[in-house]
C-alpha cells in the first residue's frame, strides 16, 4: 500500500480496505497470518534456535543450547 507522506503511522483497518479493495474480514486474516511469513537464510545450521540467531536471522556463531 502506498504510504501517504507525513501519515507517521500505520494505516487504519479501514484505510488498508479502501486501498486494498478488500472486506476487513480478509484484511484481518491477512494481518493475523503476516507473522508466520518470517524468511530465515538457507545459510542457518539445521536445528538452530532463535537464541542462537541474531535479530536479522543469521547465525551469531554461539551455539545454542
């Protein structure tokens, strides 16, 4: 969605379905579902715990446990 300048914050529920052309319904399973959306590197040991990744998801080189 394009952001209108000096909005300075996230756009409504409403604004988000007028933009979209979508019912709220579907833009609140869509805001629901978005976090489950996270890519990880395929660079990232098999078994990696998130203590052992830093914030951007690559690995920190501490091993976890």
């Amino acid at each position: 969605m394009r952001r209108e300048p000096g909005l300075g914050r996230r756009p409504s529920r409403a604004e988000l379905t007028a933009e979209l052309h979508l019912t709220e319904e579907e833009v609140s399973e869509g805001q629901l579902a978005a976090p489950g959306y996270a890519a990880r590197s395929l660079d990232i040991p098999a078994g990696a715990d998130d203590a052992a990744l830093g914030q951007d998801g690559a690995a920190t080189g501490r091993a976890s446990g």
